[in-house]
C-alpha cells in the first residue's frame, strides 16, 4: 500500500509526463485497408478509438462498417510517426496535418478524423 507521500507523488509524475504528438494508423489486417490520423496524445487516441468502434458510435462511418464486417481481432492500431518534444507549440498542428497528409499517401490510406 502507498503512503500518502508516494500518492501524492505518483500523481505529480502523471501530471507533469508530457502526452505523446504523432501520426497512427488503424489497419484491418483481414482487407488491407488502412485509415490514418493524428492525435495530441497517442497513448489514450487508441483507447478512445476502440471504445466508440466497440459502441457502433464511431464517427468514420467506413471504419466502423469494417469494423462491423471484419471484427475487433482483425484491426490494429500503429503509432507511425511521433513528433519530437522540441516542436514550437505554434507549429505543431501544421506539422500533425502534413505528417498525416504524408503518410496517408505513402499507405494510400483514408484520413481518419
């Protein structure tokens, strides 16, 4: 059990981690097809993804008739680029939609919003 003091700490640590910046990709490993996005957190973008997929709620209608077709198993999920931490804040979502832009092309993929 922790003490409070290590509570409090844990909890300091969760709060100044910086989210990870970057560019991912949900892919149906069973059609090939592959939608690509961009996110200010990539750890929790997964999560959040999957849980409106899982409800039938997710707003990409292509992606969550796939989804509905193939299957929870037959997707993945890929961090493909991250973003490094020294990016100037005014830059950074100019940066997101070009890396986006990027990979969508070199995947032939679907934007994903």
């Amino acid at each position: 059990m922790l003490s409070k003091e290590q509570k409090k700490e844990a909890i300091n640590s969760f709060k100044e981690r910086k989210s990870l910046l970057g560019v991912f990709a949900v892919r149906c490993t069973t059609s090939g097809k592959v939608w690509v996005g961009f996110s200010r957190n990539l750890d929790a973008t997964r999560n959040g993804i999957w849980f409106s997929l899982r409800h039938g709620g997710h707003r990409d209608k292509p992606l969550q008739d796939e989804w509905n077709a193939q299957g929870e198993p037959a997707f993945q999920y890929e961090v493909l680029e991250k973003l490094k931490d020294d990016v100037p804040l005014l830059l950074v979502a100019e940066l997101l939609k070009d890396t986006k832009r990027r990979w969508m092309a070199q995947l032939d993929a679907r934007g994903l919003l």
